[in-house]
C-alpha cells in the first residue's frame, strides 16, 4: 500500500508542477529570424505568434512572394523553439517519463 500512496504523492506533485508550467507558457516568448533577420517572430510558449516585425528593406512590391516565404519560415522556426523548450521543460517536470502519458497536455 506504501507504493501506492507514494504513486499518488508523485502524480499530485506532477500535476502541480504541470499546472505551473501551463501557467508560465503563456509569459514566456520565444523569437525567430529569417532572412538574416529581415523578418523576426515573436511567439509565447505555445507556439502562437504574438509580434511580427519585417525589415522596412526587405519590402518590395514586385516580390511579395518572397516576403512571405521569409515570414512563414520565420512563423516555423520560433514554433520549433518554443516546442523543443516546452519538451525539455516536461522532461525535467516528468523526470524523463513518456510524454504521451494519460491525462498530460499535449500542446503541439
């Protein structure tokens, strides 16, 4: 029975600190670059953008497309980062158990 009593110990301090983590996603920020820093994004810890700031230079009429593709490529990798600190983050809140456990969040 001991072990049972010190499973539901660990699940309350898990959950705990999953609820601590939630809560610090939504102030932390994670920035991104394209095109040598002609486009930058900004977005928090879920991985929704919050700013997008383009490099008055880089604007050009005759070639939006590229504008886009840098903005996009932008978007995608400060999405990367966020979700490789949110997965670090739940490794070191798990102690290195499976993600895919019942009941966790899966944000991305």
């Amino acid at each position: 029975m001991t072990d049972l009593s010190q499973l539901m110990q660990l699940s309350q301090k898990l959950q705990a600190r999953m609820a601590e983590l939630q809560e610090n996603l939504e102030s932390t920020s994670v920035s991104a670059s394209s095109g040598g820093g002609m486009v930058t994004v900004t977005v928090d810890g879920r991985g929704h953008a919050k700013r997008v700031q383009i490099d008055p230079t880089c604007v050009d009429s005759r070639d939006v497309e590229m504008l886009e593709d840098l903005v996009l490529a932008a978007i995608s990798e400060a999405q990367n980062k966020a979700q490789n600190e949110y997965e670090a983050e739940m490794r070191k809140a798990t102690g290195g158990l499976p993600m895919n456990i019942p009941g966790l969040p899966k944000l991305f």
